[in-house]
C-alpha cells in the first residue's frame, strides 16, 4: 500500500506544531509540511484561484499545490468564520480538477465538532484511542500557547536588542523542540527555558519606545509573507509591536460578547470573525497610549471592512492615527514599505511635537 | 411618523414586510428612489474602496433618504437557520449604516436565528421604539408577514409562467439585489430581451426548495443567498436552456461559490457575469448575444 503523506498549509511558525501533531496523531505516516511560502508559492495559488477570492485561500492552494509536488496525498483543512468555513470544498475540487489523487480532510465548521473530528481522523487511518488522541491534542496546545507566548514578547522586544541573532536563535531551537517533543512535561520544560533565555536578552529599551498595535484579519496578521513583513520593517524601524493575534487567542482568548463590550460602543453586532476584535483591540492600545495602530487584511475581508467606519470614528475621537492596508496576490512590496515609513514617520514627528 | 426604506439589499427580500409593518402601524413610508449611476456614484464615495458594488447602493439609498424621514430603517442579518446564513455584509449592515451617517435615527432589528420569535422581537422592539402598543404591533406583524407571504408566492407563480413559453430560456443565478435592480441586473435584462431570450428568476422555484436543492451542487454551503440562487438550476435543469451566473464585483461569498458552479456543473451551458459598475455595454452586449447564439445553436441541434 501506498504510504500516506500527511501535509497541510502554512501560516506563521505552526506548521512546527502540525507537523508534531500529526506525527503523534498518524505514527505510520509521514508528515511533511509543504515547502517555504516563496512567490513561486503565490502565483501558483493566484493562478489557480477565482480572481476576487480573499488572499489566505491562494496562498492555501499554493501550499497543496507545492505539498503535492512533494509527494503528500493527504491533506488537512480547516474553517470557520466568514469565508474560510467554505474554502475546503472549492480547494478540493480545484485541486481534483489539476489532476492530483489525494485525500482530503476537511474539520470545517461542524466537521470540526468533537465528535464530528473523530470520525474524520478515524477515516483518515488515525487508530489512536481517544485519550492518546487527547493527550497529542493537549501537547498540540501547549505548544501554541508557548509559540505564541515567545513571538508576543519577540514582536515587543525585538527592535532593542543589541544581538536581535541571538533571539532568532533562541526562537529556532525553541521550534526545534516543538516538533520533537514527546509529552506535555518535556514542552513546558521547553517553554519555561525559552522563557528564561530570552529574560537573559540585553535590551536597549528607551523609557518610553514608539509603540504600535497590530490589529486586523488573523492570515494577513499570522502569516509574514502576506504581509511583507511589515512586523519585522517596524521592529528594525526601532518599534515595539504589540499583536494579540494567534491561534491561541482564536481558540481561547476572543468572544463577541466581549469585544462588543470593550469596543466602547463603536461597535453595536458581531460583524463577523474578527471584526469587533480589531475595534476592541484598537480601542484598547488608544487608551493604553500606543502612538499608532496598523489595521492589516486581505483584499476584500468583508468582516474588515465591516468594522471600517467604526475604527475612522475611534481614530478620530481618541486621537490615534490608524494605517488600513489591504494585501492581494499582486500587491507591491515597494508601495507597502513606503506607506509604512511615511506612517512611521508620522507617528514618530507626532510623539515629538 | 415617517420612516425610510432603502431600495437596496434586503429590501428586494423583505420590503413588503417593511412597508406593510409601518403602514400598518400609522407611519408613512418613504421608499428611496430606484438606483441610477448618480446614486451609486455618491454611494461609492461614502464607502470604502473595496465595498461591493450593492453595499456601495445600499449606501447611496441611505444618503437619499437622509433628511426625507424620522428614521431610517437598517436591520442587520445574521441567519435564518442553523446552516443558512447571510453573508457576512449583512451581519454589518447595520452598524455600516449607524457608521456611515452619525445622527440619523436608525431603526433596526437583529435577524439572528430560525426561530420566528428572532423577528418577532425585533418588530415589536421596532414598535416600541416608536411607542406604539404591544398588540397593536403584533397585529401590523401578522398583516404584514401575510402581504410578503402573499407577494412571494405571485413572484413565484410568475416565473413559473415564464417557464411554459417557447422561447429560449435562461436561468438568471443572482440574488434579487442585483437582478431587480435597474443600475446592476437591469442593463443585463434588457439585453437579454433584445435576443429574445426569457430570463427566470430562481424564485420560479421558491426560497425554501433552491436551498434544499443547492445541496447537488455544495454540500457544505451555508450562506442563504447563495443556495437560494444556484439551488434552481438543479430544479430547473429540463426547463432552461442555460444558466447566466450574475456576480458584483467583488462578491465575497460568489468567488467560491460561482467558482463552485462553472466547475461542477457539467450539462448546462454557463456563463459568468460580474458587474462592476464600471463595464461599458458593449462588452455585456457581445457576451450576452455570444452565449445567446450558442443556446439558439443548441437547440437547432438537438430539434
């Protein structure tokens, strides 16, 4: 029998997660994440793709596209929220269409269920009893959490650091572990001296640093490439960024009701996946006194574009300059740095004046 | 009491409701004026640039009504069952609205579940807001659930005249948002006409079978009007002659799922139209009389 090869898309650094995951989750398979998100990666999921579908499902299509390449036949897919809950289908029958022979595994929406997941991880050819498949699913979690933990102080810290290469390397072994850990105690033994190395950073912090949010559509916000890593053009820029953003906060650190209740009154409904969390968000680094706020997203996210009106009305009445960029298959890297910088500049003339 | 309904959006879905609920209840009924491009050109000015072509409507009915009323009706959307929801624009509408035009009195209701009493409430919130008594709200609800009923069933009793003429047919998969609407689907109608070609709405079918039927075609779709629109072809398939996918630029729930269609739906002819507001006719006009000669072509062939 063919042997299964278990592959997924990219986002950030989680594919060190999945690859763990399924790797515990599927003991005869082999994991292989697809290969690095390059242009080569993006014309392949433009070209393939409807014209006007948002960014994240290209880029979703270019990684099965370069993961088939590679030999997986086994591919995993997610969804909820706006658009998302309704890529799997279309992306499986795009990529039938090529002429790929592979399977598909869909936990969208209810398929993502418990019990609903089971039942396609069984199909899938995972045996596991359901407390290894538990316990592989906390250490799964464990490691997000510590993931997440680690680039949310890197993203702060980063721009002050006289050897910004030995935090890069702290991050890389720490990721290392993450795709070999075997139990929960190893991982939190992992995080905890992750945690302490980076303690151990020299930084140049000045007193009162310029201080950006990031806030906006979770893709663009998880995934640098998609947003020609514009977090690390700040950080160089000598800018301490702030993203609550991640697969943790998805899963556990946002509800509606909340944000609706934080978002001061801009906002009165859900306007869908993470719309009231970028007014809530903004709302929260106005009065913690941040000098600017960047409101990133694909082209077209209708949830975005839904909470615009209320973030022009919070900008202007708490007084804090918001930047919106809007990120396609095709949009310039030039124009994007340069909008930055003059917003950089901006922010930075304001905290002087 | 006055109050004013855009022509836009749900409007096409719910505005006998609307109107017969206010009337009902003593108000005047201000509608605003059927779209036209100095409308949408000031709609497009008042919305962010990535907007689809109907919010940008939506926007310019709003501003028209602005100052012509006591309030302004704009509901917001979320579902009408479990796995039948609108898409996410509609979720926003509402705040899009309040947003757009701080200070003008809005008057909205929050469609979020099948349950009925989801509207209900919403009305009779409606109602109080402009004091009127409890029963004499539910009354103008009854009254006006009945005249939608009514209008939707005439709606579909039409098309389904239309189904038994000679002529060559076309199914037209397109919310009514865009195809009632003379400044989106009305330049398509017309050319349609000038072939000689019927255009069928997929209401011929009614809104509860296209969602059923929608399943043929996607099993996992979950937005309502999207199911409402391609659910006909699965049920009008012996009685058309093709099927015109008709989108606005640029769509979000459309790009998956008119994508869905042109790559599942193997027997009928299909053609794809966006509309952005911006397509000068004659290039509607050559794709229109193209896939109109192809669908005459056909049927020669098979006589």
């Amino acid at each position: 029998m063919l042997k299964t090869v278990i592959s997924y898309p990219h986002m950030g650094n989680y594919a060190a997660v999945f690859e763990r995951l399924f790797a515990q989750l599927f003991p005869r398979a082999e994991v292989r994440s697809p290969p690095p998100i390059t242009q080569r990666t993006l014309e392949l999921g433009g070209r393939h793709s409807p014209d006007f579908v948002c960014a994240p499902f290209k880029y979703n299509v270019g990684n099965y596209i370069e993961a088939l390449e590679a030999g997986a036949n086994l591919l995993f897919q997610t969804g909820t929220g706006c658009r998302y809950g309704h890529y799997g289908e279309l992306q499986e029958q795009i990529l039938r269409d090529l002429g790929y022979d592979f399977r598909f595994a869909c936990l969208s929406r209810e398929n993502s269920r418990p019990s609903a997941a089971l039942r396609t991880l069984h199909a899938a050819g995972c045996q596991l009893p359901a407390h290894k498949i538990a316990a592989a699913l906390y250490l799964a979690l464990l490691s997000i959490r510590g993931l997440d933990e680690m680039e949310f102080w890197m993203r702060e810290n980063i721009g002050f650091a006289q050897s910004s290469d030995r935090i890069m390397a702290i991050h890389r072994a720490f990721l290392h572990k993450v795709r070999q850990a075997d139990s929960a105690a190893q991982m939190m033994r992992a995080i905890e001296s992750g945690r302490c190395a980076m303690q151990a950073i020299k930084l140049d912090k000045p007193e009162h640093p310029l201080r950006v949010g990031v806030v906006g559509e979770l893709y663009t916000l998880m995934e640098p490439f998609s947003n020609f890593n514009l977090e690390r053009q700040l950080a160089s820029d000598g800018i301490s960024v702030s993203r609550a953003m991640g697969i943790w906060f998805l899963l556990f650190g946002r509800s509606d009701a909340r944000s609706l209740q934080e978002g001061g009154g801009y906002l009165r409904y859900p306007v869908g996946a993470n719309g009231v969390d970028s007014v809530a968000q903004s709302l929260s680094y106005a009065r913690r006194g941040y000098d600017g706020i960047l409101h990133l997203k694909s082209f077209g996210c209708i949830p975005e574009l839904n909470a615009g009106p209320a973030l022009r009305a919070l900008s202007k009445r708490e007084g804090i300059p918001i930047l919106q960029m809007s990120f396609d298959t095709h949009s310039g890297e030039v124009g994007a740095a340069t909008r930055l910088e003059a917003f950089v500049d901006m922010i930075r003339m304001r905290k002087g004046a | 009491m006055t109050i004013g309904l855009p022509r836009a959006l749900a409007y096409h879905r719910y505005g006998v409701l609307w109107e017969t609920f206010f009337k009902a209840l003593g108000g005047r009924v201000v509608v605003s004026p059927e779209s036209d491009p100095i409308l949408i050109a000031k709609g497009e000015s008042l919305a962010d640039s990535e907007c689809c072509l109907p919010v940008k409507a939506y926007l310019g009915h709003l501003d028209r009504l602005v100052g012509n009323c006591d309030y302004i009706l704009a509901p917001r959307f979320e579902r009408i069952g479990k796995n039948d929801e609108f898409c996410v624009r509609f979720w926003g509408l509402s705040d899009l609205a309040r947003g757009t035009f701080p200070g003008v009195r809005i008057l909205s209701y929050n469609l979020k579940s099948h349950r009925p009493d989801s509207e209900v409430s919403g009305f009779m919130k409606m109602g109080k807001t402009l004091g009127k008594s409890q029963i004499a709200v539910l009354a103008a609800y009854k009254k006006a659930k009945q005249a939608q009923l009514t209008a939707d069933t005439r709606a579909g009793v039409n098309q389904r005249l239309l189904l038994d003429s000679p002529a060559i047919k076309v199914l037209v998969a397109a919310p009514p948002y865009i195809l009632r609407d003379p400044a989106m689907g009305g330049t398509l109608l017309r050319l349609l006409a000038r072939e000689g070609v019927t255009p069928i709405f997929p209401e011929a079918c009614g809104r509860a079978g296209c969602r059923r039927a929608s399943k043929a075609t996607s099993q996992s779709l979950y937005w309502v009007m999207n199911k409402e629109a391609i659910g006909a072809i699965e049920l009008l398939r012996p009685r058309v002659d093709g099927v015109i996918l008709v989108s606005a630029f640029p769509c979000g729930t459309d790009s998956l799922v008119n994508e869905l269609v042109l790559r599942r739906e193997k027997r009928l002819p299909v053609i794809q139209i966006i509309l952005d507001g911006q397509e000068g006719e004659a290039g509607l006009q050559t794709r229109v009389e193209c896939f109109a000669d192809i669908l005459k072509e056909r049927r020669r062939g098979y006589a």
